[in-house]
C-alpha cells in the first residue's frame, strides 16, 4: 500500500473539506427555499432530503405531518410515494432480469394467467415506457377495499382492451405498473411487498420504503390533505392495496433518497440495466416520449436529470437525480396538487455547483 507524501495529504484533506464545508454552506439555502414555498403554497407538512455521493448532505422536516394532533414533520416523517412507486417497481424487474427470471420482451398474457388475451400482445418492456396501451384511471375514483396482492388488484381493468397498439403512443398509466408488480410477483411467486423489502428496502438501506399499509401501524406517517374552497380539509380515503407497483408504496425523505443513493452506486442493478432505465423511449414512428423505463428522463444546462413525480390522495412528492454527480434530492409533502418538480430540480442543480 503506497502512502502519500504529508504535503499531498495535507492537500488532499483541504480538498475534501472544501467540498465538504461548501456542502454545508448549501443547507440554508436550501432550508430558505424550502421555507418560502411552504409559505407561498400553505402546506401544513414538508420533508426534504439529499445525497451527494455517499453523503446524506440534507434531511429536514418543516411545518405538520398531522394538522389535529399537532405532530411536527420531520426527516423521519413517512409519506406515500404516489408514482415514485414506479421506479422502485422497475428496478424490481430489471433485477429479474439480470438473473434471467424475466424476459422483457415476453407476452405478458404468457407470464400472467389473470391477463386475459388482448388484440395485441404487451410486453413488459412496453408496460415499464407508458408505451403498451394499457389504460390510466378513467374516472372511477379511488379503491378503499383491500386486495390481498397485485394479481387480484388486475381485476379493476384486465377485462378492459388495449387502447393502441402497443409501442405506437406514449400514454401514462399507473394500472401499467400496477401489471408489471403482478408479472413480479408470478415470475417469483412472492408477495411484491416482500419484494420491495427484500431486494430495495433491505440492501439500499433504507427501512421505512414498504407498502403504504392503511391496516398496518407504521411509524411516523403522514396525514394527508387537500385545499377545497380555500380551506384544508383531509384527504379521502384510499387503499393503494391495488396498486403497489404504480403508486402503492411510502417512505421517509432519507430512505427515498438512500434508494437512490443505492441505484447510482450500481448496488441495486448493474450498468448495463440503468443505461436501459435511464435512456429515453421512441414510438415506433420515432416520436421521443422523455420516459425510459420507470424512469422521465431529460437533459437540463447539458446535464441528464433523472426523475419522477407523484401525486395522489394524501401528498404530492418529487425525485431527481444527477446520475453524473451522484446527486439525488427528495422533496415530499402532506398538501395535494403541489408542483414539486422546478424546485427540486434547482437544489439539485444548486448542489452540482457545489460539488464542481
């Protein structure tokens, strides 16, 4: 083992701690921006979190997880994910993929028996890129009954037909993942919240990313609201039960940022995986949809941001990734209908500056 000569380490250790120091010089301002637009949007409850590299950078938590009982947020406050269940669910099937459990590219009708036979095929290679036609909520309003795994949960739109051909529009739907979590579980035969913790939660350290249970106590979650004629009143009611892989799972700001720690260290998947995840999709006509698979995926100041949104009953959240920098910053919320994704996406614009 060679040992660097004391002036190369002194030189080296002011480095290091420049870069640390600007770092920390970054919370405040992070704290202020995140301050004034809870000021700006009247949201009673508000988590953010960041990495860079291996470093948790910032975890706050700012205003109320729960308006009746006075509960603070705070960084270990647990939100529903909404839609940023989608990433989790396609980095659960590119796992499959890498240990030949899943061909991509299969009929999905051949891999689920309760899929019934469509005027096309759909792949899950299509389902994972909005490209395979399957339908999004049209309507019908949220389910509060439980459903004992995804399989079951497909009997909300299996009879329904394929809207296109498959591969010939981008067309968002969360009951697409909601049939890629079932091929999960059929080609595993596990239940998919075992799935998440087991092959996410577990290795990316980060305990509190599971199914967002109504039955289940879990500690430290978030009630949830929305504004109606200028006032908060509390969300409706919801069992995501049905949808854990389009929008079905909750964690704390931290441990969504961990996962995402997680993935940009290739410990979740390999290289050759997240290039797929993180490379845009094209129709079959060559339109570019900005969506790769379970992931939207852009190029901001010739920087490729990689992230998604949710929204649903209970929160509005945000994930963005600077894949080149092994950024990652995770703002969370308790209000409905609040546009999360600029904001967050300038902080981790804002600790790329840092970090150069």
């Amino acid at each position: 083992m060679s040992v660097l000569p004391s002036s190369s380490v002194g030189a080296c250790w002011l480095a290091a701690f420049s870069w640390f120091a600007g770092l920390v010089g970054a919370q405040e301002p992070i704290a202020e921006r995140l301050r004034a637009r809870i000021a700006q949007d009247g949201i009673p409850g508000l988590s953010c979190a960041a990495v860079v590299g291996e470093e948790m950078v910032f975890a706050a938590g700012f205003g109320l997880a729960d308006l009746e009982n006075d509960v603070p947020a705070t960084e270990r406050t647990v939100y529903r994910l909404a839609s940023i269940s989608k990433p989790v669910t396609a980095v659960l099937a590119m796992q499959l993929v890498e240990q030949g459990v899943l061909d991509l590219d299969a009929d999905v009708h051949t891999l689920v028996a309760a899929w019934p036979e469509k005027r096309w095929p759909v792949t899950t290679r299509q389902l994972l890129g909005h490209l395979g036609g399957v339908r999004h909520y049209q309507g019908e309003g949220e389910s509060t009954r439980h459903y004992a795994n995804q399989i079951a949960g497909l009997a909300r739109f299996a009879k329904d037909p394929l809207l296109h051909a498959p591969g010939s529009r981008f067309r968002y739907s969360s009951y697409g993942f909601n049939l890629v979590a079932a091929v999960l579980e059929a080609r595993t035969g596990r239940p998919f919240p075992a799935l998440v913790r087991e092959r996410i939660a577990v290795p990316a350290h980060a305990p509190t990313l599971q199914d967002d249970d109504q039955r289940r106590l879990i500690k430290w979650r978030a009630q949830g609201y929305r504004r109606v004629d200028g006032e908060l009143v509390n969300s409706r009611l919801m069992d995501s039960s049905y949808k854990l892989g389009g929008g079905g799972l909750c964690a704390s700001a931290p441990d969504l940022a961990r996962f995402a720690r997680a993935l940009m260290a290739f410990e979740l998947v390999g290289k050759d995986s997240l290039t797929a995840m993180w490379t845009g999709q094209h129709t079959r006509d060559g339109r570019p949809t900005n969506y790769g698979l379970g992931f939207a995926v852009r190029t901001v100041d010739g920087e490729q941001v990689v992230s998604h949104s949710g929204a649903q009953a209970r929160v509005s959240t945000m994930l963005v990734m600077l894949p080149a920098h092994r950024i990652a910053v995770v703002v969370m919320c308790n209000l409905e209908g609040v546009k999360l994704a600029a904001m967050t996406r300038r902080i981790a614009l804002s600790l790329r500056e840092e970090v150069r």
